[in-house]
C-alpha cells in the first residue's frame, strides 16, 4: 500500500518517479500513481519541477490531457495520482516501426495540437511533446487502430480489439508558466541558465541556444513537428550517435522533406510538417491552434495554408542561419565574379589586338597592291611581281580580289610566268 492506494504492479519509472497502477481504495477507482524517487526530495530543484507537473497538468482540461486526480505526499515523497491509460505512443511505434498511414499520422497530431493548445490557453507550455509522453486510450474515433498487442492491459478497461486508440499528452514534468502565449510578447518560459531542458532530439533551436528567442507556443509547434515527420517517415530527425551532434542537426541541419524519405506523401502535408520544423520560430504556425486548422483541412480534403517552399525560400531560410558562412561564399562569389571579368577582359584585349594585327595586315596588302599597280603602269614587271607577292603574302584574299586579278589579266600572262620563272 501507498498511503490509500493498493499496488498493483509497476507500469514504468524514469530519472525522476516511478508509476504503478493502483487502485483508490476510498473511490475504487484504477488510477496511475506516479510517485517520486527517494533522492529527488533532497534536490529542490526536481522536487519544485515534480510538483509544477502537477500543478500544471491540474490547470489543463481537455479531452486530449491525462487527468490528475490528486497531488499528495506519501512518507514525505511527492505523488500525483492521475488517469490510467494504456501504452505510450512510443511504444507503439517500437512494434509499428515504419511509417504509418498519412491521414492516420495527421489525426494523431491534430489531437495533441488541440492538447498542447489547451494547455497554452492557460498559460503553459510544454517543452517536452514527443512519442514517450503521449498515452494511448481506447476511443471510438480515435486516429489509431485498436491495440493489437497479444494481452491488453485490464486497466484500459476494453477487450482487445473492441475500439480505436486515441491519444493523450502527459508528463507535464518540464513544463512551464508563460504570461502570454502571444509570440509578439516579449514573455515567454524562464530560462534555466547553464541548462537545456528537453529532451535532446527532440528539442527546438531555442530550447539548444536560447539567443535564438523564449521559449514559447512556437516551441510545442517544433515538437509536434517532430512527431508528425516521424509518424510519417519512421526516422528521428535529430537522431545523432553524439549529444553535440544531435544538436548541430537541431540547430543548422534542414531536415530533408518527408515525401523525399517515402515517396508519395501529400505535398499539402510535406507543407505542414516542414513549416512545423522551420529553426527560426517566426517562420513556424504561430500557435498550435493554427496547425490544428492545417490539419484538419487536409484530413478534410481541402487545401492547407502551407504551401511547399520554393528553392528561394530554401537559399533565404538558410542564408539567415548562417550568416558568416553565406559572407564567406559571397565573398568567393565575388572573387568568381572578379576574376572571370578580368579574364573577360584579358580575351578582349587578345581578341582587339589580333584585330589590330589583320586590320594592319589587310593595309599593307593593299599598299603593296597598289604599289604593284604603279610600277606596272610605269613598266616595271619585276617589281610589279614583288609587290604582289609581298600583297599575298599579307593578305591572300586580296591578292585573289578583283583588282589583284585585273592585274594578273592585264599581263596576258607576263607577270605569271615571271612569278612561275621566279618562284
């Protein structure tokens, strides 16, 4: 026994608290205890964060929210008793590891955008929105198929295969208050300095590099993004075999577009998922209540707000994330450019003075032609030869023109037998 819960068995535990389902034995009403370890009592910090989750998760109604039922302390350790439901999202993409239906992929994060949408209407963000905090419940018009896991939990309280599986967006345990969820205010979640909280792979750039703006709506947007690319493509975007490496991905790396993974996607939801995934936050949905719109007009069969990005927008978006590398190719760029007009330049110059060379050899053939002309005229056959041949040897078309064949005629033949005697 916990105190009034009788302990069934253990569901799970992490770095912070483990789970049992339990039941209530004042209600008898099955619930999930999760209770904290020990050694988070002696840390304030994690102690004060446990019971936020709780606090926060208790502001939050919604259909799409794991309930809390009660917040207590057991032998001085902090529990929060709340619904019991089935297995994480996680979990069941580790049995369904490739990429699911599209609709389905859609259906599922429209009903955790409503979720993060009414924790935000209260003044709380997330911050941690991945596979392992969403839980599967039985619903007749959920999004995912019935559980088809070879024994299902009693807890869940339906036979196996009786009815679909909806979602629900739990473990508020890195939540935080924001003021406003308003992103041209300039509140937004308190950062802790010198720590990322988050989990990494599936952090937003400014959960990585606070400078990049406060954590806000727009960070829940980033995670549902997240999610829906790997509902829609089996992979984890940020996956990287170094914690520094998976935070190069998340905050340079664009991730190549779903339907360039598995082929076919609907460019209305390739639209969705990358303006999700977009690292500045002013290029994201400015609130889950607008993706929610997005995706329910493609479950609709309508057209989504979205549209695919040009390879414009592509070179801008990435221009604006690297900005001393864009410098740096500009400058290459221009040291190109530079260079090719100087070389341009260079092939002018060769190009004009060979024009000068044939231009000059074209006036002296016809100095030559002319003089050939003169000293024929005054009966000067030889140096009428000369000269004629020094015009060919100048410019051959010349020597061929008319004048140079008048000339030739004029002979009858004296000047070519001089030519023939002298060549």
């Amino acid at each position: 026994m916990i105190g009034k819960f009788r302990v069934i068995h253990k569901i799970g535990e992490g770095g912070f608290a483990e789970v049992f389902e339990v039941i209530d034995t004042k209600l008898v009403r099955r619930e999930a205890l999760k209770i904290a370890r020990p050694q988070i009592v002696l840390d304030t910090g994690k102690k004060k964060r446990f019971i936020r989750e709780a606090r926060h998760a208790a502001k939050i109604t919604h259909p799409n929210v794991v309930i809390v039922h009660e917040v207590g302390e057991h032998n001085e350790l902090p529990y929060i008793a709340q619904e019991l439901c089935g297995e994480s999202l996680a979990s069941w993409l580790d049995r369904h590891p490739g990429p699911v239906d599209p609709a389905m992929a859609a259906g599922v994060v429209l009903a955790l955008a409503e979720a993060a949408h009414a924790a935000h209407a209260v003044g709380v963000i997330h911050r941690d929105i991945k596979p392992g905090n969403v839980l599967l419940v039985p619903s007749d018009d959920g999004p995912l198929p019935p559980d088809d896991r070879p024994e299902t939990r009693s807890t869940v309280g339906e036979p196996e295969g009786v009815r679909r599986q909806g979602v629900k967006l739990g473990d508020f345990g890195l939540s935080a208050s924001i003021v406003s969820v308003d992103h041209d205010s300039p509140s937004g979640a308190p950062t802790e300095i010198g720590t990322r909280l988050g989990t990494p792979e599936w952090m937003a750039p400014e959960q990585v590099n606070p400078a990049l703006g406060p954590m806000d709506a727009r960070t829940d947007v980033h995670a549902l993004g997240l999610v829906l690319d790997r509902l829609l493509t089996g992979r984890c975007v940020n996956a990287g075999p170094s914690l520094d490496s998976i935070y190069r991905r998340v905050l340079d790396v664009e991730p190549e577009p779903a339907d360039r993974i598995v082929p076919g996607i609907h460019p209305d939801l390739v639209a969705v998922c990358s303006k999700c995934l977009a690292k500045r936050p002013g290029d994201r949905y400015q609130s889950t209540s607008e993706l929610g719109v997005d995706l329910s007009r493609f479950l609709d069969g309508r057209p989504t707000f979205a549209r695919p990005l040009t390879p414009a927008q592509h070179a801008g978006r990435w221009l604006r994330r690297n900005p001393t590398l864009a410098g740096a190719i500009a400058a290459a760029l221009a040291a190109v450019v530079l260079g090719g007009l100087v070389i341009e330049e260079r092939a002018r110059g060769i190009a004009r003075e060979a024009r000068e060379r044939a231009e000059k050899a074209s006036r002296d053939a016809a100095r030559d032609l002319r003089r050939a002309f003169e000293t024929f005229r005054l009966g000067n056959a030889d140096e009428a030869v000369a000269d004629l041949r020094k015009s060919a040897a100048a410019d051959p078309a010349l020597a061929d023109s008319i004048a140079g064949g008048w000339l030739l005629a004029r002979t009858h033949g004296e000047i070519a037998t001089l030519i023939d005697r002298s060549g």
